[in-house]
C-alpha cells in the first residue's frame, strides 16, 4: 500500500513538473529559462544514469565523462564542421559511445561497488583532462562565447533563451521517449533479468557481458548527445560542469525519481538541480550539506527498487513440499 502511494505521488509530481516544463518559456524569465535549459541537458545524462544503474544493476558515477565528451565534441564540431543540431547531436553521440567503448575493459568485469569506484574515477580523470587539455578544452577558463546553434538545416540561429530551451525540451522528450520504447521491447526484459538474477540469465544461454557492454555505451551515446545539448543552451563549457558534484546530483535524482524508471529520472534530476540552484541562494554555504543529507534520506526512505523474490529450494527425495512451492519446482526440481 505504501509503495503504491508513493507511486501515485510520483506520478502526480512527474505529471506537474512536466507541465511546467512545457510552459515555462511563457511563465518565468529569461534567466529562469536559461537555467532550466542547462537543468534538461542534464537529465537526459539522468537518463543514461538510470538506465544502467536502475535497469540493468550497473551503479555509475562516471557518465560525465561521456557527457564532457560530447561537449566539447559539440563545441569541435560547431566550430569546424556545422553548426546545425542534428549533425552536432549525432556526432557528438558518436564521441560519448567511443569514450564508453574505451572503458569497456574496465566496467564489464566489474559489479556493485566495485563498478561504482571505477566510474567515479573514469569521471574524475576525465575533469583533470578537460582542466589540461588546453588547446581543446580552453583549459578551467572554458570556451566562452560558442556560436549558436540551427535546429535544422535553412533554420535562422537559436537566439534567444526561449528558442534554445524549446529546441533542448524537444530533443530530450524524443531522446527519452526513444530510450522508453526500446526498454519496452526484448531488449529491456533482457536486461532487467541480468539485474535480478544474472547468473541464470548466463545460465540460459545468453551473453550478459555482451548486455553489459551494449548498455554502456548506449548510455554514453545519451550522455554525449546531452553535451552538445549543453552547449546549445549555455553556449559556454568548462570543466566545472562535470566535477563529482555534478555525478552526485545525478545519482541523487535518479534515487529520487525512482531507479528504475527513466521518466522519473529525468524528473528527479530537474527537482534536484532546481532545489540545489535555489539552497545556493537560501542558505549560502550550507547547500552540499543540505544536498547530501537528502541524498541519505532518499536513499533510505524511498523504496526505489524491490528485490526479487527468492524462490524456494527443491524438496530432497521423499520430502514432502512446503506449502507454496511452485508446481514446477516440485515435479523438476528447477523454478521456471
């Protein structure tokens, strides 16, 4: 009853801040607008995040560096290539799967905290690149002053916030819906089975590490496509936006908007950067204690995933079955 209610209230929160996403362009100010741009960059990296830490058991803190890739790939790209949207998002997806098929010998041996440590230090060491790789990278000063962005090709410039948000709100809604649509086939019941019970599913015949390792970069291309959006709507990067704070309000949102769901990741990730944004202004100086006791208490309080059910051990010969056993397990002695 518990877990049903606080599904309903998740769903009504979701629904709410939704449509004050859609509306928001008409209702607030530029800056407000600005900001909330740069908030929906960073979810759709909240929706890679979940993906494989809510879907497929795979806790990371390491999609900033797929996301920093695509950024400054967006930033290369605009610059030399083109300085349509489309072409910026494909290629700079292209940069944050490469990335993540280059830690693939790192991440698919590894499980739980393990994993956990690897990708905080992938993250990590991603940052102290963007801050030396000056020629690219501009360095910890950043790159400032970035053209804008086409939508589409003989489109004018996206030049005002308003513009630059709706275009973000537009890619990250047919990102996530793409990302929902996919889960809903064989390919999320695959690895939603990796998640519960990995061990059977390689027992069954099937390739976890090929699982593994298609997730990953599948969340990298999402994370680095998130990077270019990131420049179109802010049109300055520098290293600061993809330290460990970064990583950790990312996990933070995705706890609370609910581990495995990625609609309500994306929404937990806006809440979150919101209320950061907002306790930087309220209480100066104490926001990173205020955030990380939230991230304990949600952590604890919210039931963000259930375990599976265990199924009952085979009764030894002439044993009589306890009561509730599976039919399947009694006559085989296997669950189904």
């Amino acid at each position: 009853m518990r877990d049903r209610a606080v599904r309903a209230l998740r769903g009504l929160v979701g629904a709410a801040v939704l449509a004050g996403l859609v509306v928001a362009p008409w209702a607030v100010d530029d800056y407000t607008v600005a900001l909330l741009a740069r908030t929906l960059a960073l979810g759709l990296v909240a929706v890679g995040v979940a993906l494989l830490t809510g879907v497929a058991g795979l806790p990371t803190l390491g999609q900033t560096a797929p996301y920093a890739a695509g950024a400054y790939t967006g930033v290369v790209v605009g610059g030399q290539l083109s300085d349509v949207g489309p072409v910026q998002l494909v290629v700079a997806a292209a940069a944050g799967a490469a990335l993540a098929v280059a830690t693939l010998p790192l991440v698919v041996p590894a499980r739980g905290v393990v994993l956990l440590m690897i990708t905080l230090a992938v993250g990590e060491l991603a940052v102290v690149l963007a801050g030396r790789w000056t020629a690219v990278t501009g360095g910890t000063d950043g790159l400032a002053g970035i053209a804008p962005t086409r939508p589409l090709w003989g489109l004018p410039p996206l030049a005002t916030d308003r513009a630059r948000y709706l275009y973000t709100l537009v890619v990250v809604a047919v990102l996530a819906g793409l990302v929902l649509l996919v889960l809903r086939t064989r390919v999320g019941l695959l690895l939603r089975a990796g998640r519960d019970d990995e061990a059977r599913l390689r027992a069954s015949g099937h390739r976890v590490s090929a699982h593994v390792a298609g997730v990953h970069v599948a969340a990298g291309a999402i994370a680095g496509a998130a990077g270019s959006l990131l420049v179109t709507a802010q049109q300055y990067v520098s290293p600061a936006d993809f330290g460990f704070d970064t990583s950790a309000l990312l996990l933070l949102g995705v706890v609370v908007g609910g581990t495995a769901s990625v609609g309500g990741a994306l929404v937990g990730a806006v809440l979150v950067v919101a209320a950061r944004d907002w306790l930087f202004g309220a209480l100066p100086g104490q926001a990173p204690l205020v955030l990380g006791l939230a991230f304990v208490a949600a952590a604890y309080l919210l039931p963000t995933a259930r375990r599976p059910r265990r199924r009952p051990a085979a009764p030894a010969p002439g044993e009589r079955p306890a009561a509730g056993t599976p039919r399947s397990t009694v006559t085989t002695g296997v669950g189904a």
